[in-house]
C-alpha cells in the first residue's frame, strides 16, 4: 500500500504543488519531510540537509541527520543535483531563514537562475508587513519585464497568492509580457479567483476552507478542482493547529464526498487529492 501511494504521489506532486514551486517527482521523500518539520530546530536540520544536496554532497548526509529528519538511513545520500537541484534550493528560500539568504547569496545568478528565484522567496519570506511584501513582489515584476520570465511569473504567482486585488493591473501586464496572449485569460481568471476566494474571510486558514465548500457546491469542474488543490498546497504552507485540522476536515469530506457521488466525473481527482493530503500531512 505505501508503495502504491509514493508512485501516486510521484505522479501527482508536481500537479498539486503550490504555484511556483518546482516539479520534481523524485523528491516525494523530501516534500514529506519538510512538510513534517514543526520547529524551528527541525528546520535548520533539514536546511543543512538540503544545502549539502545543492553543494553536491549529499554524500556527507550521515545517519545522525538522517535520524533529526525522520528519513531512513541512507535515503538522501543518492541525492544528486543535477536531478533534483532546482526544487532543493526553492526548498531552501521556503525556510525563509538568515541563513537561506546566506547560502543562496553565493550563486551566480546567471550560472544558476534557480538560485535568484530561491533567494526572492527567501528574502520574500523575511518582510513581515504583508503591504510592503506587496510592494516587493510589484517591484520585481517591474524590473525582470522581458529579462527574466521564470522570476516574473513567480512574482505574479506570490502577488495573487497574497490576494493582492490592488496588483491585478500590473499582473495584467506581466502575464501579457510573459506568455504573449497564450493562455493569458486563463492565467487572469485563476489569479482572480484566488484574490476573491482570500477576500471572504480575514482569517486565511477559514478562507481556504471556504474553497472546498464553493468547488463542491458551485464549481467542480477542472478550473474549480485547479482551485481546490492551490488551497490545499496553501494551507500546507501555514502548518498551523487550525490549518491542520482543516486539512483533515477537507480530506474526510472528499472522501465523503467521492462515495455519494460515484459517477462524478470528478472522482477521480477527489481521490488523488484525498490521497495527497494524507500522505504528504499524515494524522
């Protein structure tokens, strides 16, 4: 059964991840144990572990740390970043640590252009104030217009995330810039629907709950389902009581939901993302 749900899961993750998070199918193990991480000394065991992979020596990776990160002893050792290094270093700015800021600081941007992404998220992660985060994220459209795709459209990603309705202008224009008329409208809406379904409560965690009840009952079609996995990757991010109990909640209820409706043509994707959230945010 748990193999059944790692090959799962390596076929899923990369369409259930969150926004700008890079795909990576073999690195279930390592979603699942910063997913696990709780404290702040969990984290930095697992920052080391990640910076050893992206400095190409996962080698150094001994059982002792293996043990902090709830990995099987040997498991990370095989990690090679040529395979698995752009996921590895956004995994590092997700940590949001000085010390991320630190490690991403040295790469060259041009010789690794993942590791300027990462260090945006990083530096991103340590703003407090969500208005001059706001202001950040604008100022980095702005200025990797035409330069930089990939970091553009990750600013777009983090703005619409952050339910900034004011930006929607400027996302306009960048999502025009970026993909040049194709699949613009469709990129608009799905920002545009995360920015509405974060402005029906003030409480984060309560909005993204909502999602799950407004795709069942009003939407539950595949722009609806894109929906319901954005905020179910969002609320694995908050690691919170309250976030955590809603995750159970929306697991059950799909489940639920997935046995009264056996024809739904959706059940399919109910199932998986049931199955997701209890792999990867284990009771």
């Amino acid at each position: 059964m748990q193999v059944s749900r790692i090959i799962l899961l390596t076929v899923a993750l990369p369409a259930l991840a969150a926004g700008s998070e890079p795909a990576c199918p073999p690195c279930v193990l390592l979603d699942r144990m910063m997913s696990a991480a709780s404290s702040q000394a969990e984290i930095a065991a697992r920052l080391e572990a990640l910076e050893r992979i992206a400095d190409s020596h996962a080698e150094t990776i001994g059982a002792d740390l293996e043990k902090q990160m709830g990995a099987p002893t040997g498991a990370l050792s095989w990690y090679s970043p040529y395979t698995v290094r752009d996921y590895v270093l956004w995994r590092i700015g997700e940590t949001g640590l000085p010390e991320a800021v630190d490690f991403l600081t040295k790469f060259e941007p041009h010789d690794l252009p993942a590791a300027k992404r990462a260090l945006k998220n990083a530096t991103l992660k340590t703003i407090p104030d969500p208005q001059k985060k706001i202001e950040f994220l604008t100022n980095t459209l702005l200025e990797n217009r035409k330069r930089d795709a990939d970091l553009e459209h990750w600013g777009v990603d983090q703005l619409c995330d952050l339910g900034a309705s004011a930006a929607l202008p400027e996302i306009r224009r960048s999502l025009k810039s970026i993909l040049g008329g194709y699949g613009e409208e469709e990129e608009v809406r799905f920002c545009e629907a995360r920015i509405e379904a974060l402005s029906r409560d003030p409480d984060r965690v309560k909005a993204l709950g909502m999602v799950f009840n407004s795709v069942l009952a009003l939407d539950a079609t595949a722009d609806g389902m894109k929906l319901l996995k954005w905020a179910t990757g969002q609320l694995f991010l908050i690691r919170t009581p309250e976030a955590d109990a809603e995750l159970e909640r929306i697991a059950s209820n799909l489940d639920a939901q997935a046995k009264a409706f056996p024809a739904d043509p959706q059940l399919p994707e109910l199932l998986r993302q049931a199955e997701y959230i209890r792999v990867i945010h284990p009771k």
